[in-house]
C-alpha cells in the first residue's frame, strides 16, 4: 500500500483534523450530489416530482445506509492491521470484501426492480406521485452495483489512512450528477426520472474513472491469491459491519416511518420535509465526518494497544463538532426559510412546511455531536452491537411513537413531529454514556 497513514503515534488533534478534512468535504459533496436532483427538480418540475424524489431517496438511502454500514467492518479490519503493523494481510481482506459485495450488489439490483411498487405504497407515496417514486427507485436500484462499489471504495482508503481518495470519487460523481441533472431535468424535462438516471450515470462513471486512478497510481498493490474469498476474511467483515449495517437500516427506516406519516399529511408536507431532511444532510456533515473519521483513528490506536489515545481523539472531535454545531443550529433554526427557498423556488407551503421541520433539527444539531462520535469510536473499537442496540433503542423506542403520537396533535406541527429526532438522540446518548463508563471502568473497550 500507498499513502497508508499511521495514527498511532505523535499528535492526536492535527492529524485527526488533517484526516477528518477530507472525509468533511466528500460528505459535503455527497451530500450536495444528492441535493442536486431536488433542487433541480423543485425548480424546473412540478411538486409532486419533488414528493418522488424526496421518497425515492429515503429509500435509496436505506440501501447505501446498509452498503456503509456493513463496509465498515472492511475500515476496521484494515485500520486494526495497519495499527497490529500486520500490512501483509490487508490485500486479503480488500480481496474477500470485493467478492462480498459485488454479491451483494447483485442481489439488490434484482430484488429492488420487483419490490419498488411495494415500497412506494408502504411510504404512503401521495397518488400523484406513486408512478414516480416506482420509477426513481427502479432506475436508481438499477444501479445499486455502483452505489456498493462507490462505497466499498471509500471503505478501504479510510481504514488505509487515506481520505484523499475518498473526497476524489465523490467530486467526479457530483459533477456528473450536476451536469446529468440540468441537462436531463432542465433541458430535456424529464422530471423525476431524468434526476435518477442522472445519479445512476454519475456513481458509474465515478467508479470507473476512480478504479483507473487507483490503478496507473499503483495505490494499493494486491496480490493474485488476494482475490481468491477467504471465509474467515468475509466472516469477520460480516461480524463487525453486520451490526452496524443492521442498525444503521433500522434508524433509516425509522425516518421512513416518519416520511410515510407526513406522506399522510399531502403533497405539500411531503415535499417539505423531503426538503428539510436534504438540509439536515449539510447539517450533520461535521458531527458524520467525525464519526467516520474517529472510526479509522481509533481501530489503529486499539490494534496498537492505545487506547489512551483513542479516548483522547474522541474528546477532541465532541468539543471541535460541538462548537460548531452551535453556530450551525442557530441559524437553521432562525433562519430556515432561507434554506429552504433554495429548493422549493416559489413555493411558499413548501418553504414554510420545510422550514416548520427544520428547526426540530437546529435543535439535534448539540446533540449529535456527542452521538455520532460516540458511534464512531465505539465502531473503531469493534463494539457494534452496542452501536445496533442503542440505535434500535432510539427509532424505535423513541422516535417512531414520538413522530406518530405528535402527527395525532390538531391542528398537525411539522415541528412537533420534527422534535422525535432529538428526543432519541438525547436516549441514545444516555445509552453512550453508561456504556462508556462501564467500559472504562472493566478496561475492555472491545469484544
């Protein structure tokens, strides 16, 4: 390997934060390639093409959610190896994790051609948008082998050190999908439709170009016999990812819940929240990078046997992500009509009902910045059954009744419904926080 990066030795903050950059802004682009077909579509279509796509993409979130979820045991096992000083063996679990998940990809692609229509009707998709939301989740799981690729990818280089890589394939996406999405939904007024094909296209042309790179750089170097599954190699990435992928659906599904009971409240709430959460999207990256930043920190320094500096890291990220969390929660809860004016145009009940629900989410801006580290160090440190279990604890203890019991409230508040989002993460935080003294105190920080 290449520009393997090892975080087990000098300064903790600088080297946190030069890693954390790059994760930071391929999140950012990510998440603003998602953005893109809503708001081009918002501006150039009619609403009930914005319900599609906002649905469309809770379901396709649901999928990456589980691609992530599970790659994330391939980031630990290769960060433990790096931290063990046992590089030899990463080529085989790059290797065993590639036949893994092109299996995987398969498999969604077909299943999802047949269950899209089932889907669509368990979101409560408005009836003027259910062909829609048929077709973009169709087209888009058409191409679930590049939503899988595309993150496997991401997977391997951070578990290397690496985050440069990473921050590369999503820029080459999220200028295709630009492109894609106005010449497809602006110019060729293909709708709801244009935006999917125009993500599908972009993910495969990134991948593509992101695997030559790779290639003539020589980044990683694997040998033949590396590609030949090893049970052992698949067995481990499964038994560390499968936790984590399990919970990271269940919580996707929880704010599939969620749509599917503002779906009930009309188009003009669905599109509303559908903006919102797409928002909420740019509002979390800091508290998502790093969580996934600290995941890769801490998986070298336990291999190492650091864990003092694994505890230090997390620290530092609660009090960077924090302090801006403050500044961004004020303004998304002041000013969140602003926000929403971007992808609504002039469709003043969208900008309202969005910017109604975004201030539920101003507020969890404090919260999960001590969450989502929490999660990432526990990840780094191999304890993702707890990440599952306080996960499930949190959609479907909390916020699932608290979104249902508050959509029962006349006349119906987006904020109130909104407001089950921080309540589980302030549950779920609780759930960290015991954990963690229960770990420090048996000096056993993974299983």
């Amino acid at each position: 390997m290449k520009k393997e990066q090892d975080f087990t030795n000098g300064k903790i903050m600088g080297p946190l934060l030069r890693f954390a950059l790059p994760v930071f802004f391929a999140l950012c682009l990510q998440t603003m390639y998602g953005a893109v077909d809503l708001l081009i579509v918002g501006q150039y279509a009619q609403t009930f093409d914005v319900s599609a796509v906002s649905t469309g993409t809770f379901v396709m979130h649901l999928l990456t959610s589980a691609v992530t979820g599970l790659a994330m045991g391939t980031t630990v096992q290769i960060g433990q190896k790096i931290g063990e000083k046992r590089t030899h063996e990463v080529g085989g679990i790059i290797g065993s994790s590639t036949v893994l998940f092109l299996a995987f990809g398969l498999v969604l692609t077909v299943l999802m051609q047949f269950l899209a229509p089932f889907i669509s009707k368990l979101m409560q998709a408005p009836n003027e948008a259910f062909d829609a939301t048929v077709s973009y989740i169709r087209i888009c799981s058409a191409g679930a082998i590049f939503i899988v690729a595309y993150n496997v990818i991401g997977s391997i280089f951070r578990g290397m050190g690496n985050s440069a890589i990473p921050l590369l394939t999503v820029a080459i996406a999220c200028v295709v999908n630009i492109v894609g999405d106005y010449v497809l939904v602006a110019v060729f007024d293909m709708a709801a439709a244009g935006a999917a094909i125009a993500t599908v296209a972009a993910q495969a042309v990134s991948v593509v170009l992101s695997l030559i790179i790779v290639r003539k750089k020589k980044l990683v170097r694997i040998r033949k016999e590396d590609w030949k599954p090893k049970k052992a190699l698949i067995m481990r990435t499964i038994h560390i990812g499968l936790p984590i992928a399990f919970q990271d659906v269940l919580v996707t599904m929880s704010f599939m819940v969620i749509a599917g009971i503002v779906n009930g409240l009309g188009v003009v709430a669905s599109a509303g929240v559908g903006i919102a959460e797409k928002i909420c999207g740019f509002i979390m990256l800091v508290p998502s990078a790093f969580s996934q930043s600290i995941s890769a920190f801490v998986a070298q320094n336990i291999g190492a046997g650091k864990r003092e500096r694994a505890n230090l890291a997390l620290k530092y990220a609660i009090l960077t992500s924090l302090a801006v969390g403050v500044v961004i929660g004020y303004f998304s809860f002041f000013h969140g009509d602003m926000l929403t004016a971007i992808f609504a145009g002039d469709k003043q009940d969208v900008i309202q009902a969005g910017a109604e629900y975004l201030k539920a989410y101003a507020i969890d801006c404090l919260f999960v910045s001590f969450l989502f580290c929490f999660t990432g160090y526990f990840n780094g440190c191999g304890n993702t059954r707890f990440v599952m279990v306080q996960g499930i604890i949190g959609a479907f203890a909390v916020r699932i009744p608290i979104s249902f019991l508050m959509s029962r409230l006349f006349p119906e508040s987006l904020f109130l419904i909104g407001l089950a989002t921080p309540s589980s993460t302030v549950v779920q935080i609780i759930c960290c926080a015991v954990f963690m003294r229960r770990c420090l105190k048996k000096q056993k920080l993974f299983e």
